[in-house]
C-alpha cells in the first residue's frame, strides 16, 4: 500500500469504528438481539475481511510505528471477527436471547448475574447461578470450543500460528511481564485476602473456599450500607466529584448514561469525542455509584480527547490508561476524605474494609483469569483446560469456580483477547497515578485546581497517542509497572482486620 493510501485507510477505518461501536452499543445495550455482522461484513465493509488489505496494510510505510500497529490491530480484529462471524453471531445469539427457569418464570439468561446479587436466600442464589451455567454448558460451550479452534486457523493467513505472540504484538504487551504482576498480586495479597475474606464471610454464615461466586456478588453488594447510598444522591454525587476537577457534567451532553441488561458498567464510543454512552445495570447501594464513577471516568477521558488527533490517536492505542482512568476516579468510593465530603459519611471503617476486600477479589480474579488465558492459548486445539480454570480461580478468589466458564473470555472474541491482561495492567496504572498525584498535588487530589488541569491537559487530551508504559515513565517511574503501589493500598486497609 503507498505512503499515501495509508491515510485514506485510516478513514475508511474510523467509518468501520463508527458502524462498529454503534452494533456494539445497540447490543449491550439491551436494544438489538445481535451486533449485526452479517450486514457489517457482507454489505458495508467486506474488504476488511480480505487478506490482501491485511496484506497491504502489513507492506504499508508510516512515520509512527504506533499507528501501524493500531491499525493493524483494528484490522485484524475485524479480519477474524469477519471470518469467524458464523460463530460470533450464535454466540451473541445465545446470550441475547437465552432465558433460564428460576422459580416461576423465565428471566433473561443475561440478567442472571445482576439478580443474584440481590438475593439473600443461598438457595435461591444457588438455583439461579446454577440455571446460568447450565446455558454455558449446552449452548455456549459447543459454539466457543469450535469458535477458538476456528479462530486458530484463520490467524494462519494473517501470517501468524501462534495467537498469543500475535496478539501481545497488536497490543504491544510483554506477556511475561504481565504475567509477572498477575503472579506478583496474588501472592504478595494472598494471605490479607484469605484472612479477610474468612473474617467477613463468617459474619455473614458463608463458609470461605465453599461459597460460590453468587455467594461473593451478595456478600459484597453489602445492602447494610444502601442507605448511606441512596440513588437520588448518586448523580448529585457524580456532578459534584467531577466539578472538583474543573468538568461540568450536567453541559456534556456527548456522556450519555444508559440502562442495560448486563451486571456492571460498559462505555461505548460510537463518535469520538461527541458520542459516549455509559451504560449501566442499576442494582442499588453502594456499586452503583462505584461503578458510576468508573464509567463517568472513563468517558471523561474519551470526550476530553483532542478531536484534531489522527484515528488512531483518539480510537485506538493502548486502552490501558482509558480503563485506569475510570479506576483512578472509582477509586474515590474508598477514600475516608471523600466519604466525608462528598457523602456526608464519616463512621467508614468497616465499609471500607469490605469495598477493599471486593475491589482485591476483582483484582485477584483479573490476575488469575490473564494467566489462564495464557494457558489457554498455549494448550494443543481440543485440549480440555476446563478443570485448569476450575482449579486456578477457585484459589485465587477462595470460593467454588466451576469448569464450565472456562471459555468465558472467548465471549466477544477477538476483540477481548487478552482484556483481563489490560485490566491488571490497568489497576495497577492507577495505582501509581493516584500516588503520583498524591505526591505532586495533595492527598486530596481530586479536588486540586492543579491536579485537576494535568489530568485533563496531559493524560485525557492526548487520546491514546500514549501508551500506560510511556505515561508511567513521564511520571517519573522509570521501571514501569510497579504492583507493590496496588498492594500497599490493600496492606494499609486491610491488614489491621
């Protein structure tokens, strides 16, 4: 490809996001029962399944070898996806459309996870995540185990035959090092999250190693708290955290905050900047307005982006800092000050010691599951990894995993390859960006002027020119990824218990 069609590729790619993210959006959003790649690939881009544009793109000259591999790496996602669609569109199928019995009715398999967390009753907890595996294990399974061996196969013509070298390349990680803080986390928290979690579980009746992970979703939606929670506080709440750092978010229409059926928070650009959407599974208390803040976070830094910059400055990159972003201001539901200040919440102790001891078993599962992933992919095509999977994160978390999730992470391949590798990335990038703005600001950080304008000006104006290595290194550590910043969080809160 000359010099020149490079950038007329780049548009023809940020045609290919905007089509791409709105399917994306319509389906997590609860509004389409599928993501719409027949029409996607067949109809309105069909060359991007072609392996001489792949070819191309490879032979193609740019200035910035970050750009081509953003490129390359949108491409050959969309190639595989493209290529594999028959499997992806069962899959997404399945998961729109299946229901499950529980009780007297039917309800949306995909809302299980959601309603769980709101039961108090272990049997009928039990009951509902059993029925949910249930779906993994007839309708999901069959499809993933043929989609991943497909998926090998078709990487073979993008010039490759190992998946995790090719994808660690796109994504520009090192696996080992990645593997090396995911080791590093669940050893150095192994013993504070074992003690901890025996210790809470115990208050609550739930027997550590034997609860479930329903078990663990209730135990830590801690309900005692809602009232210090209430929702007609959490946008009030929102508006004024994010004011502290000079953005008024009642006059950025371009964040939209949206209902959907799915447990936890997902953003969706689907224009960048103008057109972010936050969408949300509402279940009251205490998450709700954590996960508010991390996807109000995120969005922040996605609207702030200069809208000058390249595609691939503002779409693609590293989105390792994007995630870290929502986490840095997610954070905020755990620090004392802003309890206090913002919540009018001053008796915090034990809240704080049981939003540490879920935020450490979401950090330990990540670190568990990035490994396995590894694993997994290095394993021979048909070779079973369930009782692997079964094995691994039933240690990490200390409650009962079972094998029939083991292909979990294949749900919305390939675009979420490698995703628990960049959320341990990502959760210890804003580990040291608050202790960098702690340092240079104040421990109050999120509501210094000063601070207020880094963040805006240095890390969210630049898009994703920049990846988390290069930001931590501007920042002043030299050595990178440094996951003793992330334990010591958990150290100072939980250790005392």
């Amino acid at each position: 490809m000359p010099a020149f069609a490079l950038d007329s590729f780049e548009r023809q790619a940020e045609a290919y996001l905007r089509a791409r993210t709105w399917r994306e959006w319509n389906f997590l959003s609860g509004q389409r029962p599928g993501r719409g790649l027949i029409t996607l690939y067949d109809q309105d881009f069909p060359s991007f399944t072609s392996t001489d544009l792949w070819a191309d793109l490879q032979a193609a000259a740019s200035e910035d070898p970050r750009q081509h591999r953003a490129l390359s790496s949108l491409l050959a996602a969309a190639n595989l996806e493209g290529r594999t669609r028959d499997f992806a569109v069962k899959v997404a199928g399945v998961q729109a459309r299946a229901t499950i019995p529980f009780e007297d009715r039917d309800i949306p398999w995909r809302e299980a996870p959601g309603r769980w967390a709101l039961l108090p009753e272990v049997p009928r907890r039990h009951e509902l995540e059993e029925s949910w595996r249930g779906v993994f294990r007839s309708e999901l399974n069959p499809v993933l185990e043929r989609w991943q061996e497909d998926l090998r196969t078709q990487l073979t013509p993008l010039g490759s035959d190992d998946w995790l070298t090719f994808w660690s390349a796109m994504r520009g990680y090192e696996l080992p090092q990645v593997a090396g803080l995911a080791e590093n986390l669940l050893r150095t928290t192994a013993e504070l999250y074992g003690d901890g979690l025996g210790v809470y579980l115990a208050q609550l009746n739930l027997p550590i190693d034997d609860a479930r992970t329903s078990d663990l979703d209730w135990a830590f939606r801690a309900p005692r708290f809602d009232g210090v929670f209430p929702d007609r506080n959490r946008i009030p709440a929102l508006i004024r955290t994010l004011r502290d750092l000079d953005v008024e978010l009642e006059e950025q229409p371009s964040i939209r905050l949206e209902h959907g059926p799915l447990p936890g928070v997902h953003v969706v650009a689907t224009d960048l900047p103008s057109e972010v959407h936050v969408v949300l599974r509402l279940a009251g208390g205490w998450q709700d307005y954590a996960r508010s803040l991390r996807g109000v976070g995120m969005a922040q830094h996605l609207v702030h982006t200069d809208p000058s910059l390249h595609v691939w400055e503002r779409w693609l990159g590293d989105e390792t800092p994007t995630l870290g972003y929502g986490l840095l201001v997610e954070s905020l539901v755990h620090d004392r000050t802003w309890l206090a200040s913002r919540i009018e919440y001053t008796a915090s102790d034990d809240f704080r010691a049981i939003t540490h001891l879920a935020w450490l078993y979401r950090v330990r599962r990540v670190a568990a599951t990035a490994l396995f992933e590894q694993r997994l992919w290095q394993a021979e095509p048909g070779t079973s990894m369930a009782t692997d999977y079964e094995e691994s994160l039933s240690a990490a978390v200390r409650s009962r995993q079972f094998s029939e999730e083991y292909l979990r992470l294949l749900l919305g391949a390939p675009w979420t390859t490698l995703r628990a590798s960049t959320l341990v990335r990502a959760e210890v990038f804003a580990a040291q960006l608050r202790a960098y703005l702690r340092r240079e600001y104040d421990e109050e950080w999120w509501r210094s002027g000063r601070a207020a304008s880094f963040i805006k000006d240095e890390l969210w104006r630049p898009g994703r020119r920049h990846s988390a290595e290069e930001i931590l290194g501007f920042m002043g550590y030299v050595e990178g990824f440094d996951p003793a910043t992330l334990t010591a969080e958990f150290e100072e809160v939980l250790r005392p218990l």
